[in-house]
C-alpha cells in the first residue's frame, strides 16, 4: 500500500547514513529528518555499560588459497 500524500506524520528509525542520503536514498535528506542520536555515540555508551568487549571471530574469516 503506498504512503497518501496528506497531512499525516510518520516516524521512522534510520541509521544516521540513511537518513542523510546513503545508498541514493535522498528522499531522507531533504532536511525534515531529525537526529535524535548519532549511531557512533549509542554504540559508545553501549559498549560502556559491558565495561569489556571480547571480540570472536568465529567461522566468518576463513583462509582462502590458491591453486
């Protein structure tokens, strides 16, 4: 169903690269989005609160060699 062009107000959750344009989406950087939190800052004070941070790896990284 598309989105009316009437009076109504939306709210939506972006990242910060989203809402200023990234990835083509300029509809989002007309200058009506609003930035309640920078997505750097919140991840900060995430990681603040754990107090520490034990990266894995995990199977993601795998060697490749050639043949």
């Amino acid at each position: 169903m598309p989105i009316l062009r009437d009076a109504t107000t939306y709210t939506l959750a972006l990242s910060d690269f989203t809402n200023s344009g990234g990835d083509e989406y300029t509809m989002f950087a007309d200058g009506h989005g609003t930035t309640r939190e920078l997505d750097a800052q919140v991840v900060l004070e995430y990681i603040q609160q754990l107090g520490t941070v034990t990266p894995v790896v995990g199977q993601r990284i795998r060697a490749v060699t050639g043949n």
